[in-house]
C-alpha cells in the first residue's frame, strides 16, 4: 500500500524527465519518471542498470538518479522530502522566521539532493543580508556579511534567480566559494525569498556530482514563494 502513494509524490513534480535504460545489451525507452519507478520497484529495473534523462550526454547509475535515491530513502523509512512540492508542505507552522528559513533550507537541500546551502538573511541593524543558516557548511560561515556590490545579492535584489555552473560567471563563482564544500562544486543555484515586495533573504544551494536540472531554477523559484508566504 505504501507504494502507490509514493510513486505519485516522487512522480509529480512538474518537468516530467523522460528516461533511457540500459542494462548494457538492451536499451528501453523513453518513458516517464512513474514508469522508472515502478520498473525499479517491481525488480524488473536491477541495480546494474544504467540510466539517462533524453537531454543528458552521459548515463548514471540507477542509484544516481535523484527520484531513484528519494523512492530508496522513504522506503528505508528515512524522512527526507520525495521533491520540493512536498517539501512545502514540511515546512513548519511557525512565526519564528530565522525557523523558518532555517527550515526552508534543509528541506531544499535534501529534496535537491544537495551537498551544500546557505540563508543569507537581513538582520537589525545591519542593511545587508547576513549568512544565517547553513547546511553542509561550516558553521563559521554564519554572521558573515554580504558586501552591497555581490553580484549574487544583486540578482536577488531584483528578483533573479542564479542556477548554473561556477565556470560560468563571477556570480556563480562567488557563491560556490561561500558554499566552500570539501569537493568541488559541480553546479550551484540562488533563488530570493521576496515577501510584500521586498527582499527577506536568499537561499543558495550547491551540488558536487552532478548539475541541478533545467527544471531545478523554477521550482526552487516556486518553492521560495511559498516560504515567502509564510513570512508574509
């Protein structure tokens, strides 16, 4: 009974990817995220197999397919959210924003399966946001200010959101230096968290193994307004 639901969550968010599979001789597909899951969660997708989004230049490991990882994890009776719809509806009912917030971020993280994140946050009497959060970051990143003239912060200030490799530009440079995880950051991304038209704080996430997807900017885009929400 468990499965049935489980499926749906994992399935559900937006994008709809389309899946190659190969188990070295034959290869199956395209078909949908549901499809995936229900070939691995009825045996009839082994381990071995090997896995690709039609729009990707390189096959994974099963296991290296995010869906594949978060389905494994919930059955395991680990709580990490499926995707960031249903991390929205983890976020908890409280007033405390810095909870919030705090909150918001370990729940992207996970449902991005990401290795690393900050909240920057404005915070009295200081007029620039300050880093008040991490996940997978050392802790002495917090209370660090952001200078007025970050490209990052910027973005934000206006309302854009960053996703993309940190090769392709200073911006994506300088938040994958803050994130300063033990591996080299592969993608990061920004979204900003903007409540009654202004500028609450930013939320920035970064991935060692593989890049964020095309999809990934807009739905953390999605799920920063629902946090804004709350805040608002």
């Amino acid at each position: 009974m468990l499965a049935q639901p489980l499926l749906k969550d994992l399935a559900s968010d937006a994008s709809q990817p389309r899946w190659l599979v190969t188990n070295g001789d034959t290869t199956i597909g395209p078909v949908h995220t549901e499809l995936l899951l229900r070939g691995y969660l009825g045996g009839r997708i082994p381990l071995h197999c090997q896995v690709r989004e039609m729009r990707w230049g390189s096959w994974r490991p099963l296991l290296g397919i995010r869906e594949i990882k978060a389905l494994q994890r919930r059955l395991d009776r680990d709580d990490t959210p499926l995707n960031l719809r249903e991390a929205t509806q983890r976020l908890p009912a409280t007033r405390d924003v810095g909870e919030l917030l705090s909150a918001a971020l370990q729940l992207a993280a996970l449902a991005l399966d990401a290795n690393a994140g900050l909240i920057h946050r404005y915070r009295s009497p200081l007029a620039f946001p300050v880093t008040s959060a991490v996940f997978g970051v050392p802790a002495e990143r917090l209370g660090e200010v952001l200078p007025h003239d970050d490209p990052s912060y910027k973005l934000a200030v206006h309302g854009r959101n960053l996703c993309g490799s940190p090769s392709h530009g200073l911006a994506e440079r300088l938040v994958a230096e803050r994130l300063q995880h033990d591996a080299p950051l592969t993608s990061v991304a920004m979204t900003p968290i903007i409540a009654s038209g202004r500028l609450v704080a930013m939320l920035e996430l970064g991935r060692t193994q593989h890049a964020f997807r095309v999809d990934d900017a807009g739905d953390l885009a999605q799920f920063a307004a629902q946090v804004a929400r709350r805040i608002g």
